[in-house]
C-alpha cells in the first residue's frame, strides 16, 4: 500500500495535542483528592475564604483559586462540589465521648415530659432485656415538666421490683435509684456522704441521689465488657461524623479506658480524633506519672480533669449566697478546697494540663484562686475551667490576668435560661453564660455541647451562640445578647480556638497548608444564611485525615 505524507502529515496536531495533554498531566504535583468550586471558610488568621484544595496523605498541600489548584493539582480524585460551604472539621470542646456511647445503649429520657413519661419510656425499654440486668437511662429534666420538683421512687419500685434501677439527670449530677438498687448499694435513710446528698423524706429515701451519692449505686454496676465498650465507641463516632464532629475533647477517662481508645484508633477501627482528659483518681495519677503523655496523630493525653462542684440544675452547684429558690441552700464543694489544692500543685510540677470542672460562682472562685497561686502570671500553660456558668462580677479579671481559659457550652445557656433567673436573681444571673465577657479576656473562647448532657449537634451550638434563642424562636430577642458571639467568632470557637485549648492549632483546626485533611462539606452556607436557617443544615460529607467518613 502506497505512503500518503498527506495523511501523515495530518495526524501530527492531534499527536502533538495529545502529547501536550500527556505532558501537562505529568507536570501537575500528584494529589490523592482535590475539592473545587467550593466556598472554602479557612478559617485562618485573616479568615479567608478559598475556592479549592488540594490533599495528599491524609494532608492539605494546597488551598487557594480554583484555576491555580486544578492547573497546579492532579489527584485521583477531583470533586467539584458546586459553590457547597466547606469548613474544617467541627472540634467538640467539651464532651463525655464514651459515656455517650454506653448511652446510646439505654433508655434515652431526653425530652421527656412528666416523672410518668420517663416511667413509660422504662416500661417500653426493658421488654426484651435479660433477666437481671441493670435498666439505666439518663436524660430526664424535672426542671422542663410541669411539676418542677424532683420525683420519688414509689412508682418505679412498683414497676421494677426485682430489677434494680438507675436513672440519670440530664446534667449527670443526679440520679433516681429504686429500692433494689439502693439495697445493692447498701444505702439507708440517715446515710451522709461528702459532696452529695441522699434525699431522704419523712424518713424514707426518695431515690434521689445527688453529686457523690450516686456513685454509691453507679459503682455497683457491672463493667461492660470489651465488646460492649467498642461497640458503644462506634456508635459514638458513627453519630459524631454524621454532625461533622472530627475531633472530640473527651473530659473525664481512666487511663485504661484510653488506652482501649488508643488500641482501636491502631486497629483502624475508631478514627475518631480523642483529645483525652484523665479522671481525678490516684490510679490515673500513678499510671500517667509513670507511663507518661500519649501523642499519635488520632489521641493526645497531657490533661486532667478535677471537679469543683455540681450543677445549677440540681442546685448542687456552690454559690457565693444561697439560691433564690431555695434559702438556705448554696450548694456544695464535691472535694475540698485542700484536695484541689494539692492535685493542681502536683498536675502542675508534673507538667500536665489542668482542666477544672465548676458551675457557681463560688466553685469558679475557688478554682480561679488556685489557678492565681500557681500560675502567678501571663503564661501559655492552657490551663482550662470547664463550664464557667456563673461568675462574680469580681472574678473575670483573672481569666485575662493569668491565661486562664474558660471552655464553654453555648446550649447550656438557652436550656437553663427557663428556670436560671429563679435560681440565680435578676443580679447575679447577669454573670451567667457571660461567653463574650469571658472571651474578651482572652480574645478567645473554645465551644463544645457537654454531650451527652446537650445535644451531640454543633448546628445548636452554633444557633445558640448567636442567637442566644431555643429552636423556637424564645425569647424573641434572645438571652442577654450582650453576651452573644457573632458567627465569625463561634466559628473559631468550634474549629480553631477549640484546636488551642488542646494545643493542636498548628495541626488542625483549618485549612491550610500542613495541616490535618478533616474536613466537612454543608447543605447550608452558616455564615450568610438566615439565623435560623443553620438549625435546618445538614452535613453533606464529612472527611478525615482525607478519607470521607460519612456522606454519598
């Protein structure tokens, strides 16, 4: 067959064309995924907003306009998500992870509307559970139910006579037992314990245990086994990532229960990112001094986490004077000024973050003062009161004055704010949920949920941080919104400044370059959009190290 050089000759630009694709594909820096067309809230120093990124090896390599990154970027992976939100992955501040987790696997009493509801909700639960068994639920709140009192235990003897039963106040901070569970215990009307409270009435025991007491039943509870406890981790992290939860500070384990964590973040099989706060117990004292901080990319462990007092609900927080609503009362200390004392002197020599829990003002003084005697000064120490619900006006000095941070629970506001003023006075009340007074001392404020005590949901977080509103709207003009944040500044409290407490905010808590791929793409743009229209969004995917972890 005789040679055309017409022919040749034409096929060279499409040779030539493809050649130059070939090259150009070559030249490009290899990704593993790129994300473009999006609108991409960094959330960096200047908070800028980006178009693209691109990510290899579980990191963000690059962030910037969509022609630079898809001109600079190949990757396996290139998803063009349509003018979508994006923001780094939310950081929960203040959570109890694992108790969540065993949650799930009780009887949820949230929302419940009446002592008979949470009664019927028991009855619905226990069918099908084995004979002898523990019936544990938590999530009840006398405080929304028509009689705002705290019940007895008469009717649930009645339904569970041989079972016994233990039923959590929504603030973890008390408890209704019935008779068998006491007997258990071992617990009689008269009994006194430091810290807490056995109500007894007409010289009977009502079942309501508060602060210390109730570990006299709790701890009578078998332990679950290594099955149970992962399978309620993996619950947990299932409905973490569905809220775009990447990272939690889980406030309260025992060294054991972290280094279950720790073997299955190995294993691969838990990949949720757990910034670990160790219990008040000398076992987790002895085994953290002698086995020491751990520090892998998915845990960190350097913090402890002690309790000043109880919680406004049950009135167990410690006030400076007594309660409004109840004369005579002030609530209590749950370990002595001397105990405290002495744990922050030997967490602070060992050089591990301290992390307090306190409610009243009197339980943040008495922190805030131990804090002064052994920080002295300005410092980057972190050293953290968790809460922080009611402060004397007296007292927000020293957070500036020595670093203190104050980690705080926006949904703790517009779920008290029904009852706060009766508890509190219309004086001291202006002291409370004051989250931007508190931020202005340090010109930072990290944000979580307290989940399970809150909703797991960041969206509520956010809504009631801005809005200061429940999800219906009450009150109409929010509450004391002089202490509202605005949205750039809760973002930066779920991402950023939740990252800083934890010192992580050089490894995420942004997209930039370096940093962790943990990401999370939205629905709904919560910076521009109506107010209300946040508690509507949804996640669309939610990544991790690169690797989506929920979503289509």
């Amino acid at each position: 067959m005789p040679f055309h050089s017409k022919f040749f000759y034409s096929l060279l630009p499409v040779a030539c064309c493809l050649s130059l694709i070939a090259c150009s594909s070559n030249s490009r820096t290899k990704a593993d995924l790129i994300i473009h067309h999006a609108k991409i809230y960094t959330v960096d120093s200047t908070f800028t907003i980006a178009e693209a990124m691109a990510v290899k090896d579980g990191k963000i390599i690059a962030v910037g306009k969509n022609d630079e990154i898809l001109k600079t970027y190949d990757a396996a992976e290139i998803k063009d998500v349509q003018g979508k939100a994006v923001f780094p992955g939310f950081i929960d501040a203040h959570t109890h992870f694992v108790n969540y987790g065993f949650s799930l696997q009780s009887v949820n009493l949230a929302g419940t509307k009446s002592w008979e509801d949470v009664l019927q909700h028991c009855k619905d639960f226990v069918i099908g559970l084995p004979a002898g068994w523990w019936l544990t639920g938590r999530g009840w709140d006398q405080n929304r139910w028509p009689v705002e009192v705290f019940p007895d235990n008469e009717k649930l003897n009645e339904a569970f006579s041989d079972r016994p039963v233990l039923l959590t106040r929504i603030d973890g901070h008390a408890a209704i037992a019935n008779q068998k569970a006491l007997e258990l215990a071992g617990i009689r009307a008269g009994d006194k314990i430091a810290g807490g409270e056995i109500e007894v009435k007409n010289g009977k025991l009502t079942g309501i245990l508060v602060d210390n007491a109730v570990k006299l039943v709790s701890s009578k509870i078998p332990s679950p086994d290594a099955s149970q406890t992962k399978t309620a981790l993996l619950l947990a992290q299932s409905n973490c990532f569905a809220t775009g939860l990447t990272t939690v500070n889980e406030c309260g384990l025992d060294y054991q229960m972290v280094l279950f964590i720790d073997s299955l973040q190995k294993t691969g099989d838990l990949k949720m990112r757990v910034y670990a706060m160790l219990s008040d117990a000398k076992k987790n004292y002895d085994l953290a001094f002698s086995k020491g901080k751990i520090k892998t990319d998915r845990l960190q462990l350097c913090a402890f986490k002690i309790y000043a007092d109880g919680a406004l609900g049950s009135r167990g927080a410690c006030l400076l004077k007594p309660y409004d609503d109840r004369p005579g009362w002030s609530g209590f200390l749950l370990s002595s000024p001397a105990h405290l004392d002495s744990v922050v002197a030997i967490v602070s020599q060992k050089g591990w973050q301290i992390c307090s829990h306190a409610i009243g003002d009197s339980g943040n003084r008495t922190i805030l003062n131990i804090y002064a005697k052994y920080l002295k000064g300005k410092n980057d120490l972190r050293w953290r009161i968790e809460h922080t619900q009611v402060v004397n006006e007296n007292d927000f000095h020293f957070f500036g004055d020595y670093n203190i941070i104050p980690s705080v629970q926006p949904t703790h506001a517009t779920s008290d704010m029904y009852w706060a003023q009766e508890r509190l006075g219309a004086e001291r009340v202006k002291g409370a949920y004051a989250y931007k007074q508190l931020m202005e001392q340090n010109k930072w404020i990290p944000l979580g949920t307290d989940f399970p005590v809150e909703d797991i949901s960041p969206f509520k977080t956010f809504f009631a941080a801005v809005a200061r509103q429940d999800a219906k709207g009450f009150p109409a003009n929010g509450f004391q919104m002089e202490n509202a944040l605005s949205r750039e500044q809760t973002l930066r409290g779920m991402t950023i400044w939740a990252a800083k407490a934890s010192f992580q905010e050089k490894e995420k808590g942004s997209l930039e370059p370096g940093k962790f791929a943990d990401f999370i793409l939205l629905d709904t743009d919560l910076m521009n959009c109506q107010l209300t229209d946040v508690l509507k969004a949804k996640v669309l995917a939610t990544y991790v190290n690169g690797e989506k972890l929920f979503g289509n």
